[in-house]
C-alpha cells in the first residue's frame, strides 16, 4: 500500500505495454513486406530502432530526464518503425537515421517529449526527407517478380551500408516508381486510368504486393480497434472521407480517376489510417473531433494525391490536419453529464 | 423486463467481494471502550447532551443537532462516559474531533424504546423522529435523512414521483449492503414503504447490480411477501454504477441536471443501510447506534460484522485476524475510500468497509508517466468529462479553465486515475483544484469585505476632517456675527447637500464594486445542492480551525 489517496487499484495497463501492442499489430503488414519485397524492410526497422533508441537516450540526458523509464516506454521504437514502413526499405542507411534522429529530437522532444509534442514525428521525419532528399525516396522495390533482377538480401545490404550495387545491375533495374506514382505520372502523358492498369505493377486491388502489405496493415487496425487500443472514429472517417472523395471523381470521369478501392489500398492509406492518425498525443482527444480530423485528412490526402505535387499525401495530410487540433478539440467538447438533457425533457421541476 | 439505460464510461475493477460474503453477518462484540464522534454527518457537529461521568443507557442521546444540516448521536450501548474531548478520527484531513468517551458496563442496557406507526404520524413528526434518530445516509455521504425527505421548497405540493433503493455497492470488496439485504430484507421493504408514503412516491425502484444474485433474490421475495408493487431491479456491474447521479441513470434514463438535486427531476434516493435503520428507528424506536460493516483484505477471516458506532477499529480489525504482511488499512473501497492514518479511530456511520492491504493487493503504482492524450479516462469518466484537459488545467493551475471544463462536476470515482496507463493520480488533481477554487473563493469574499470596509474607513475620514472644519467655519463664523447678535443659522443646510452626494457616490463606488464581484465570482459553486454545501462548510470549518492552530503555534509571546 505505496498511494497515500484513493484509488488504491489500477489497471495493469502502461504506455509501454500500449505502444507494444501497436508495435505488434504492425508485424502481418511487415510479414507480407517481407514476402514481396524482400528482407530489406527489416534492415530499414532495425536501423530506425537503433537511431531511435540512441537518439531518445541522448536527448533525455540533454534534457536532464530519467533515461530508464522513457527509454522504456517503446515510443521512440514505434516512432522509428513507422518511419521506417513509410520510406523506401532499399535506402542508404543514413536516410532513415537522418529521418528518425531528425523525428525524435527535433519534432518530439524539442517540444517537450513523450505526450507533448504537437505533430507526429514519424511524419515529420518523412517530411524532412521527402523535402531533402526527394530521390532516394522514390527508389522503391520492385515486388517479386516483377524486376529484371532480384537483390538477394546480402546485396541488399551491401546497398544500404556501402552503397555499392552487384555488377551489372542499375538502381533502376531494381527499383520501380510506387504506383500511385506511376499513375500520376502517366495520367499526365494523356494515358487512360484503363491503360495505366494494364501495366503488371498493378495487382487486383491496387499495386502487386503493396495491396498485400495494405491488407496486412488493415488486419492490424483491426485488431487495434477489437484490443481497444484505438476507438473506430479515426480510420472510419479518414477511409470514408477518402473513399467518398476518390468515388465522387471516379464517378465523374473514371478514365482519369481510379476508383475509391485503389486509394485505400495504395500508398500509405491503411498504415495512416490505423497507425498514424491514431496517434493519441498528436491527434484530438474527443470523439467528434476524431472524426472531423480524419475526415480532413482524408480529403487532404487525396487532393495530394489527385492534384498535388507529391505522390503520396498522407505525411502532409496529416501535418496540416495536427495544426488543426486544439481548434477541433475546443469546438468538439461533448456534453457533460447532467448538462445533455434540453430542460423540460428530463420532465423537471425547474 | 424493464428497459434500462446506460451511462457513459464506467470501469470494471476486480470484485473482490465473494471472500466476505462465506459467512452470515456476525454481531461484533462489545467493546472495552467505545469513542463516539459528535460528527458522523454532513454539517454541523451535533452538541453533547452529555456530562462526563454520566451513566448512559443504549440508545440514550447524547448530542442533539445543531443547525438545520445536523444530526443527533446516540450512546452505542449502556455505561459511563469518562471523557469528551478533541480525538483522532477517520477524515482525510487529520485533523481530530469531538468525541464522547463511553466504558461499556457490559448490560447492554436499551433506553425505553417507543415503536411508532408511521401510518398514524404525519411526515413533519415523523421527520423530526428520523432526526432525533441521527439517521444519516449510510452509502457514504452521511447527509441527514430528515432532510431528504422535505417537501420541495419550490413546489412544496409536487410529489416525488420515483423512490430508488440503491443496493448496487459498486465498490470493490465492499459487501455490507449484499449482507443486509440478503438478511434484512423485510424490514428494508418495509421501510421503503415508509419513505414512499412519506414522499409520496407512486414508484419503488430497488437497484441491485447483478453480481449479488442472492440480495437480488432475498429481496425480490421480501417485496413479493409484502404484496407492495416494488420492483427489484437487476443493474449491470459497472462502477460507479452505485453513485445516486448514475443510479438514477440506469434506472429511468434521466438525468439529475448538472448542480440539482434528484428531488429536481421527480426522483430520491437512498442506500437500503439508510432505508434499514430509518425502519428500526421509527417501527422499533432504535436510534442508529450500530451498523453493518466489512472487514476484509489481507485477512484470515473477511467477513461482515453488524458492530456499534464508536468501536475501534483496531477491535474489528482484529476480529478479521490480519496477515502479517498487512501494511495498511483502508476505510471505504479501493476505489473511493481512505487510507486509515491509524487503526485507534473509531467506527463511523460512514464506515461501511476496512480493508487491509499489503503490497501484494495494492501494489504500488509504476512510475508516473507524462500524459499521451490517450483519452482512456475520458471513455472512463461517468460524468463525460475530459479528464485529460482538467489534469492540463490543474497542473498549471489555471483553475478557471478546469472550471469552464466542468471540474465541478467531477464526482471524484476515480474511474479516470484507474485506467490511466501513465498512472497519473487524476482524481487526487481535481481534489486539489476544487479546494483551490473554493479556498480562493473565500478569500476573494473576505477581501472584497476588508476592502468595503477600507473604502468606507477613507470616505468616514474625509467626512470627519470636513464637519470638523465646517464646524469651526460656523465657529468663526458665529463669532463674526456675535456683535449683530444675529440668528445663528444656515451652516447645516446647504452644506448638508455636498456631503449627501459625496456619500452616495461613494455608496454608488461601493454598490459597483460589489457587482462586479458578483460577476467575477465564478458561477460553478452557485446554487450548490446542500449536501455539497455542507461539505464546503466543513472544509472551511476545518479550514479554519488549522489556521487557528497554526497561528496559535506561531504567535510570538507578548511583550
């Protein structure tokens, strides 16, 4: 009996049990990551987690905080494996420690640390990269299959830590523009969504492979929601949001829009949708505001998509949708109880 | 079945109730020494009746109310009082009380005992004998009956259209309200009627939560034997299921309106200990000189005790035969209740549970970790709050905001700091905060009367040092005119006017000021249902005395 005041139980939940959990709801994306693309993903998570760890120790001393229970409480670690899943897994090493260093440092703990920083810092470490280093961050995989040449995994990692390829083979042997990508870029040379899908990089719901890995990660929200880890609000509204904006143009003109399914099913839609947004810290707290927040964020994501110079949205997404937060929040206060009942209905003597 | 409805949040703590429920209720033993607070109640302190080195009967008063929030006491059994003096009792400030003394002479002698029938009494008789009973709510907030069961003050013929019984007992371990329905059930019906004819209510609700099937039977065959149209409802297991607000909830789907009482909306409550002893009081003529209670925890033998007011706990404690690993005690439930700062205190009418912990029960909480937003005890709080905002807000002291969020609407279940995975002792800020408010309150209102008095001290200045000099001007004056001899006149009058308007513009100055108090003076502690007023009251109360004692300590000797 250590409290001094009730109450004298509590659950045996903790930040660190919550973020290994989400950790975990994260591996039958990366499984199927691995399956197609190679093992080169697992490089990318296990130098994020290093940067990640390393980084949070150096920063916590800085700032004259306890190294020990931050360390463990797996935030820096998910942080850093979110960055990893959202950058292209055959980089150079320094990309992802750059980005990570750059995530935990500069955007949560220059502003206070776990619980205090107002943008996600996984996604403004892919910012920061996107915006810096906008050619390594094309340089995607090509899925199984599907390239001239396949790296084993020790070319691969020859790769990311020397930056020397097999003889004979080029980058752009191994490596393909992502699809949505490739959309975009043919959509602009006049070729018809039809045409476009034609191309064997096209699976049957979006691109080969990534539509696995989308899958995977879907499976993983869904045990995030069933473990009542996260609530329903965020990933409801932001693939609603997504799907109505990409099914009202596909509707209009679907030669030149691909249908709502595609956009769920590309990119980073699905991590977004259940891992990203979600973030309880960056992300607002009441119900209603959940559902406006995501809802912004998917129409943004796919105006980015559709209209904005970025192949994919949903970093900037959900920066701008972050910015929003306390507004949301102060306008989305539910009722308090005893405060809900317009007077006469509860049939009061007042 | 009947349509329930559902409140928000809500927690599902282990139970912990079946180790206490194996064995019928025993009846404590009398004790060798009985300590008898003359506070057990919400409100003022009841005043002893009682001399030392009186000899007293059971049941006989021995303080009588004092105020109109107040309550009698009663000597728990026959013997002599040797002392009434300040000592140690079960409150969270520490600080000790009045109590009376009583070595038992063992007889266990009643004071004449007159059963009344209700039937025949009209309510404000029968009121004033609940009273002189010290019959209080036993769930925990021990406010005077009597007054609960007034005539509303705003519609004095409207009826009070639903009684509930609140047998839920949502706390942990707690299990002295399962005990007394399973083995009093008759008479807490019987009661029920009594209150109802009282309130006039044309409805009984009796909520029990469905983890106490055997309370739920007891009394479902208690109400069918006496033929009354009550009805014994089975509420879900949720805490705080048991706290009146939510009960009424479930119950009828209404809302008590935030700063009312349920009396406001048709609707009153009382736990069924309360509606038990009023029963005895009135049918039996026994004032509230016993209670049951659970002793439990790290015990060998949990179990509930019918056992007098005024026993040590130490005497109960023992008679649960604590583990020698016991590190603490309890008064109330883990959720809601108080670390016993020592065993020496005695049984209260609140006193519904002793728990003993060890470190193996209630284990320290981990490291406390900042706040993720993660909005747990948010989907916890019963009252819709957004405990993550009022902790932001009090942790910074901005004690305005945490206002405008509601804070006084916190019922303090602690449903918010129970699943907080950063362990932040929520509840234990919002306690702070509210006595921060209402501490600040206070002096915001003995300022703005020091300062009237200080605006009133300069206007009576100016006016002195004014008549003083039209006095000698009149004076001067006079002497001028002594020589004419005439009619010394006129001074008083015309000058009579200035000052008139110089006073009432400061009266004016005053009556301004005194608004704009009005309109700073924060609005969440208006129209305070009196319960929560009396509590405020007793804060102050204690408050005070602190100071007193503070100062006392410090005051350097006199020259």
């Amino acid at each position: 009996m250590a409290a001094f005041f009730s109450p004298f139980i509590s659950k045996p939940d903790t930040v660190a049990q919550i973020m290994l959990r989400v950790m975990l709801a994260l591996l039958p994306g990366i499984a199927m990551y691995v399956w197609y693309f190679g093992p080169a993903i697992l490089v990318s998570i296990a130098l994020a987690s290093v940067t990640a760890l390393a980084t949070e120790a150096a920063m916590l001393k800085l700032r004259n905080r306890p190294v020990a229970p931050f360390l463990q409480d797996n935030s820096a670690l998910l942080t850093g494996w979110l960055l990893a899943l959202s950058i292209p897994p055959l980089a150079p090493w320094w990309l992802i420690v750059v980005g990570t260093a750059f995530a935990i440092s500069i955007s949560k703990h220059l502003y206070g640390g776990l619980g205090n920083n107002p943008f996600n810092p996984a996604m403004i470490g892919f910012a920061v990269l996107i915006v810096s280093f906008p050619a390594q961050m094309t340089h995607w995989l090509t899925p199984h299959g599907l390239g001239q040449v396949e790296l084993g995994f020790l070319d691969q990692l020859r790769y990311t830590f020397l930056g020397s390829l097999p003889p004979g083979v080029t980058l752009d042997a191994i490596t393909m523009a992502t699809p949505l990508d490739t959309l975009k870029t043919r959509l602009h040379l006049d070729e018809s969504v039809k045409q476009i899908f034609d191309m064997p990089i096209y699976g049957r719901l979006a691109g080969q492979g990534s539509e696995m890995v989308s899958l995977g990660f879907l499976a993983g929200g869904l045990y995030l929601i069933a473990a009542r880890i996260i609530t329903w609000h965020v990933p409801v509204a932001y693939l609603g949001a997504l799907f109505a904006t990409a099914g009202l143009f596909h509707l209009a003109d679907p030669a030149h829009y691909v249908t709502p399914l595609f956009h769920w099913f590309s990119g980073a839609a699905m991590l977004g949708a259940f891992f990203i947004l979600t973030d309880p810290v960056t992300g607002p707290t009441t119900n209603r505001g959940k559902l406006i927040f995501a809802a912004g964020a998917g129409l943004l994501t796919y105006l980015i998509r559709a209209f904005g110079g970025f192949p994919d949205g949903i970093a900037f997404a959900t920066l701008l949708m972050n910015i929003c937060v306390p507004l949301i929040v102060l306008y989305t206060q539910p009722k308090v109880f005893g405060k809900k009942m317009p007077a006469g209905k509860n049939g009061g003597a007042q | 079945m009947r349509t329930l409805f559902k409140f928000h949040g809500g927690v599902h703590p282990p139970g912990n109730k079946t180790q206490s429920t194996q064995q019928p209720t025993a009846t404590a033993p009398i004790p060798a020494k009985l300590i008898v607070p003359f506070r057990q109640h919400a409100g003022e302190a009841a005043k002893p009746v009682v001399q030392v080195g009186d000899h007293v009967l059971k049941g006989q008063l021995i303080g009588e109310p004092a105020g109109f929030i107040s309550s009698a006491i009663h000597a728990p059994t026959s013997g002599t009082i040797t002392a009434i003096d300040m000592q140690p009792v079960a409150h969270p400030s520490g600080l000790p009380e009045l109590c009376a003394t009583l070595i038992p002479d063992g007889r266990d002698e009643w004071v004449e005992r007159k059963p009344t029938d209700y039937r025949a009494q009209p309510a404000d008789e029968l009121r004033h004998l609940l009273r002189m009973a010290g019959i209080v709510g036993l769930g925990g907030a021990v406010f005077p009956s009597d007054i609960k069961l007034r005539p509303l003050r705003d519609h004095p013929n409207k009826d009070i259209g639903t009684l509930i019984l609140n047998g839920a007992e949502c706390e942990p371990w707690i299990t002295c309200d399962d005990m007394l329905m399973r083995e009093r059930a008759a008479e807490i019906v019987q009661g029920a009627e009594m209150l109802r004819s009282m309130l006039g209510s044309r409805e009984v609700l009796i909520g029990i939560e469905d983890n106490k099937p055997e309370a739920i039977a007891a009394m479902r065959l208690a109400v069918a034997d006496s033929g009354l149209p009550f009805k014994v409802v089975a509420v879900p297991t949720i805490y705080p299921g048991g706290s009146a607000k939510q009960l009424i909830r479930v119950l009828t789907g209404l809302e008590v309106p935030s700063g009312k009482l349920p009396t406001d909306i048709g609707v009153q409550c009382f736990n069924v200990a309360t509606v038990y002893s009023a029963w005895r009081a009135v049918a039996h003529g026994e004032p509230l000189v016993s209670r049951f209670v659970t002793v439990t925890g790290n015990v060998r033998q949990p179990r509930n005790y019918e056992a007098l007011i005024g026993t040590p706990l130490t005497d109960l404690i023992a008679l649960g035969e604590p583990l020698p690993d016991t590190d603490g005690y309890i008064m109330g439930g883990p959720m809601m209740g108080m670390p016993l700062p020592s065993t020496s205190v005695p049984l209260v009418k609140a006193g519904n549970c002793i728990i003993a912990g060890s470190k193996k029960l209630f284990p320290p909480p981990p490291p406390t970790l900042p706040c993720i937003r993660c909005t747990r005890c948010a989907q916890a709080c019963p009252a819709d709050l957004q405990p993550m905002d009022l902790y932001w807000f009090s942790q910074s002291k901005n004690f305005g905001q945490a206002q405008a969020f509601s804070l006084f609407d916190c019922i303090e279940c602690g449903a918010c700091s129970y699943v907080c995975p950063s362990h932040i002792p929520l509840v234990q800020y919002f306690r702070f905060s509210k006595s921060e408010i209402r501490m600040r309150e206070q002096d915001k209102l003995a300022a703005d009367r020091a300062r009237e008095r200080h605006e009133y001290r300069e206007f009576r200045i100016e006016r002195e040092k004014q008549e003083k000099a039209e006095r000698l001007a009149a004076k001067e004056k006079a002497a001028a005119a002594a020589k004419p001899a005439e009619p010394p006149v006129v001074a008083t009058n015309p000058d009579a006017a200035p000052e008139n308007t110089a006073q009432m513009k400061i009266q004016a100055a005053i009556e301004h000021a005194k608004e704009q108090a009005a309109a700073i003076k924060p609005k969440n502690t208006e129209n305070l249902p009196p319960e929560l007023l009396a509590e405020i009251a007793e804060i102050e109360a204690r408050r005070a005395r602190i100071r007193e004692t503070a100062k006392s300590d410090v005051e350097p000797p006199k020259e």
